[in-house]
C-alpha cells in the first residue's frame, strides 16, 4: 500500500468522518482514496474544495460541528491552509493536517523534501500557537501516527500536523491496521449541534479584551507544557555506545538508518536519534545523550531547520556538525556514510 | 391584555453596539423573527463574518461559530455536511461574500449546499472605517477610493446575486433593503423563504439585502434611507432574481 493510501485507511479507520482536499502532489493518491473510500459512507463527507483555503474551513466547520475531519496537501497548498490552522488553533478545535511535502520555495518541485520542518513546528500561520507535529518515517508509521493524531488532537484541542514527505506518501510497503471497522468516536463535547436542550453558545477567535486573548494563549501555552511532558515520542537506534549520533528526522531517518549500518560494518560507533513528535520536541532524551556521545551530526533534506531544536536541546554541551541537501535532492546512504566517515575521523572519534 | 409585538425568542437581552441608523440591528432582529416563527431555534448554527458584525453572537441567541474573513460558505459547507440536521446560516457583508469570499460563495452555490447567506450590501467596509467595496456606486466617495470610484481604475460595482443566480446550484436569490417599513416587511418575507428553502432541502438560497450606513456614507440616517432608494436601488434593483421553488406565491 502507499504511504498516501494508507493515511487515507488508517484515518477512515480512525473515525475521520470527512475528508476535504484539493489536488496537488505528491500527496493526490490520498485525496483520491477518501474519495473513493470515505465519501460514499453513511454520514460521511468527502469534497474536492475550490481551494486548499476553502478545504481548511471546510474542516473548520466539520469540526466545529463535532466530526473528526481532516485534510491533506503538499507543501505550497499547506501554506494557504495556514490561515485556516491558525483559527483552529485559536477555536480550540480538532483536527489532522496532512503535508506530504515537496522542495521548495515557492512552487519548489514535486520531489520529497524536509522544508517545512520550520513552518510546521512553529505554528506555520500567525500568532502564538504551535500544532502537535508528527514525523513518520515509514508506512506503518504514516498509519500509525495516523490513528494518533486523531486522537491526541481530540485529547487537547490542538490541531495535528503529519509532516510526511513525497517519497514517504508513495512508496509501498505492507501495513497493518490496528482498528477493523471504523472507530466511532463520540461526538465531542461543546459541538455546536444547536442550542437544543442547553443555552446557546459561540465559537469565537476575535476579542476585544486583550486579557481574555492573553488567557487563550496562556492556556495554549500549558497544554503545550503538558504535550512536552505526556506525549512525547522518539527512536534512539544503536545510540548505547555511540560516539557519534546522527540526528534525522522521517524520511531523513531512514536514510540515516542505512548509512549507520554500513558504519558500523566499518567499525565506526554510530547511532541514530530520531525524534518522532517534531513539536513536542525531544528535547529532554536528545539532551541525556549529550551525557555519553560528544559529537552529533545532523541530517536533513534542507539547509537545516531542526538543527535549531538539536542545538537548543543540547545546550553547547556537545558538538554538532550537519549535512543538509535542499530542493528535493535525495542523498544516498553512500553519500551520508562519507559525510559520516569525514566528520568521524576529522573529530577524532574513531 | 393581548400582547402584539415583543422581544424575539432567538435575540439575546443585549444592547446593539450598532451605529444610529445601521441597517444590521434590523436585519438581526428580522432574522430571528423568522428563526422564531420557523421554529428552527434549537437547530440553527450561524456563522457570522469579521466586520461590524463581528458580534452577532451576542445578539444571536442561537449556536454560532465565527468564520475568517470571506469563508463562511466554506465553514456552514463543513457544519452542514458534518451536521445535516442543522439549518446553517451565514452572515456576510459585501466585502466578505464579493471580493475575499467570491470563491467559496460561488462554489458552495454551484454544489448546491443546503445553507442559507444573509448578504449585507452597504456598499463600503464598514468597521474598518469606509473603504471601497466591490459593490461600492461608481462616483462614490470612500477613503480608498477618495475621488470617487472610476470604472477605468477601480471598476464597476459587481452583483453577486446576479452572478449566483447563473449557478445550477441556487434555489432562491433575492435582493431586498431595510430603509422603509414596507421594504422591512418584504426583507423579513424574503428571509424567512430563503430559510424555508434550506428545511426543504432546496440547496443554496441568499438574500441580499441593500443596508444603510449613515457612519461611512457620512449622512444623516434619514439621508441614508433615501439614498437607497434614490441611488443604490438603481445600480442594484429590489426583487426577485431567481426562484425555482416552484412556489413563487405560496407564501
């Protein structure tokens, strides 16, 4: 199954009741499976919006309304969703965002890139807001954090990002699904479903009150705490005698995994830490490495951007080299292992 | 004592925060007269836009969730579609449903999505303090627009509702204007069909409806009134534009 396909499975299985996209790619192989899948399902929704704006407030509105909705896009379409993420942010509201990015800037190209680490982790939109930020690195994975981000977003109002790439999204691999049917999750406290029964209520994002907007952000700001603290998720992979850590993310990692096998077929002691939840951030277990290995290097496709969270996670207690390749170029594994190489021997690790 | 004029059920104990003579406080008390005698309280979801009527829902008394600027079509789509028990209602000004929204408006009517848009044309933006609007009068004077709107340069003033009454997707479009008794007699009537539209499963239905702005016109409210009248009404006639409910006189 492809990685687009199996979010599409794994977000119907979820419980997502409606699905609203426009094509771009390299992500259409989702948008196509909801429609053919979702939309045809007894209280179901599926719409091919008139724009990547129209799709988000389509979402907006679903969710208000209590559904589990979602949305998918590439990189250029995920920059016109902001403004639509930032209201979600503000409105408390539910709800999973799918980036199947692609190299940029601008309209960039369609091949796989890691370019929108920045905009994702960091809100993406205007204000002062973050959303929960996945970076899968495999099929299974897509799915899997999938089904998560339904629910961790459900759990604390706070949108979700899966910040995948257009490899990712297209490769095929086996998968397996953790529900059989879909799940029916029930329809959440303060929906608007009309004031039938209980007073009227709003959904809002403007005040005129600077402090009642202060308390929003405050509010925000502690589930962001509790994110940090609770939900937490990251891989470390042959780290236990590492003395040199490479650092990547998604499909970054899975390049990095290869390239640290064949190191240590050369006998060089090299281990991958790859943060899972991009925002929450691993600060905490990146900085505890710190602790046995000097020597990080950091691995993205783009001229570094979660290089900015390594760093502030180790606080200048360790050193950290990076290599980056921007625009949707693709490094091998052989091409990683001879950077790996250099930068061991030329900090006299090995 | 019989008692022959009240509170609406659906307008909240609040006091408008309205300029004198603004057209918003009688449509909303309008509105929720028809929520009332249609008896839709308990299921209507409104959505109104940023704006002057920003505030609506402390005047609503009835589910409301605000859109960004220009997606209300694209948030009541998500509401009814998650929610189709719902009667959905948007609340959009001229700026909102003509320029930044013209796509999500258009699209919505065109899928024929079961809602209903209360569109109000005062032929400027309001509360960002009068500037030029699509539907602002060539000649007018805005702030933007401070030698009068030229159609060379600013171009000419455009009728949504015309423009939506070609899309398969609309059942009812009326413009109508709340600067006389008699013509808010018939914007109430018109209202209350294009509601009735929606609980019959017609598709998308608009009411366009010609709103004094005494503040930004820089007139006298009495002055307002009648420019609709005298001016607006000319560039943008009262009445029916489509109708295929197919009981035109039912009402």
């Amino acid at each position: 199954m492809t990685g687009n396909a199996a979010v599409g499975e794994a977000a119907i299985r979820a419980g997502c009741q409606c699905y609203f996209g426009y094509p771009i790619t390299p992500q259409n192989e989702l948008t196509e499976y909801m429609a053919a899948n979702l939309g045809r399902r007894p209280g179901c929704t599926f719409i091919q919006a008139e724009s990547e704006l129209a799709a988000i407030n389509m979402v907006y509105g679903a969710s208000v309304a209590g559904a589990r909705a979602m949305t998918s896009s590439s990189s250029p379409g995920i920059s016109l969703k902001q403004e639509g993420i930032s209201y979600l942010a503000a409105c408390q509201l539910p709800a999973v965002i799918v980036n199947m990015s692609r190299g940029g800037p601008g309209l960039g190209s369609i091949a796989a890139s890691q370019s929108d680490y920045h905009q994702a982790t960091h809100g993406g939109g205007h204000g002062d807001y973050r959303t929960i930020v996945f970076g899968p690195s495999s099929v299974q994975e897509l799915a899997d954090l999938t089904y998560r981000a339904f629910e961790m977003s459900d759990k604390y109002l706070i949108p979700a990002i899966i910040l995948g790439d257009g490899m990712l999204g297209q490769m095929m691999e086996p998968v397996e699904f953790k529900y059989e049917a879909p799940h029916k999750p029930p329809v959440r406290a303060g929906a608007l479903r009309g004031a039938k029964g209980r007073p009227s209520r709003f959904v809002r994002t403007f005040t005129s009150e600077p402090a009642e907007l202060e308390e929003l952000n405050w509010s925000l700001f502690r589930r962001y705490q509790l994110l940090q603290k609770e939900e937490v998720l990251w891989e470390s992979y042959l780290t236990e005698d590492a003395k040199l850590v490479v650092t990547a993310f998604g499909i970054g990692a899975r390049i990095a995994k290869g390239a640290i096998k064949n190191a240590r077929a050369f006998g060089m002691k090299v281990g991958l830490f790859r943060p899972i939840t991009l925002f929450p951030f691993p600060n905490d277990q990146l900085s505890e490495l710190a602790k046995k290995t000097s020597h990080f290097l950091d691995f993205e496709l783009n001229m570094g951007q979660m290089i900015d969270d390594v760093k502030l996670s180790l606080g200048g207690t360790a050193e950290v080299s990076f290599y980056g390749r921007p625009g949707g170029v693709i490094p091998t594994a052989t091409e990683l292992l001879r950077v790996i190489s250099r930068v061991y021997s030329q900090n006299g690790l090995g | 004592m019989k008692k022959v004029f009240g509170r609406p059920k659906s307008l909240k104990k609040a006091v408008f925060h309205y300029c004198p003579g603004c057209g918003h406080s009688i449509i909303h008390r309008i509105t929720c007269e028809v929520i009332d005698e249609l008896g839709i309280q308990e299921k209507v979801i409104g959505v109104p836009p940023p704006g002057c009527s920003v505030f609506a829902y402390y005047y609503f008394d009835v589910d409301m969730v605000e859109s960004a600027h220009g997606r209300g079509a694209a948030v009541a789509t998500g509401i009814k579609r998650a929610y189709p028990e719902s009667i959905v209602f948007t609340y959009q000004g001229d700026g909102d449903l003509s320029a930044i929204g013209t796509t999500e408006t258009l699209h919505a009517a065109n899928r024929g999505e079961n809602i209903t848009a209360i569109f109000i044309n005062n032929a400027v933006y309001g509360m960002t303090g009068g500037q030029m609007a699509p539907t602002t009068l060539l000649g007018m004077q805005t702030t933007t627009s401070p030698y009068g709107r030229d159609d060379r340069i600013e171009g000419h003033p455009i009728k949504m509702s015309e423009i939506l009454a070609q899309v398969k997707g609309t059942c009812y479009i009326e413009r109508v204007a709340v600067n006389s008794p008699a013509n808010i007699r018939k914007a109430k009537k018109a209202i209350k069909k294009a509601f009735q539209c929606q609980i019959d499963g017609l598709g998308y239905s608009l009411v366009e409806i010609l709103s004094p702005c005494p503040t930004n016109w820089k007139k006298s409210s009495i002055e307002a009134f009648t420019w609709i009248d005298d001016v607006m009404a000319k560039e943008f006639p009262l009445g029916i534009i489509k109708d295929t409910t197919g009981k035109r006189d039912a009402d």
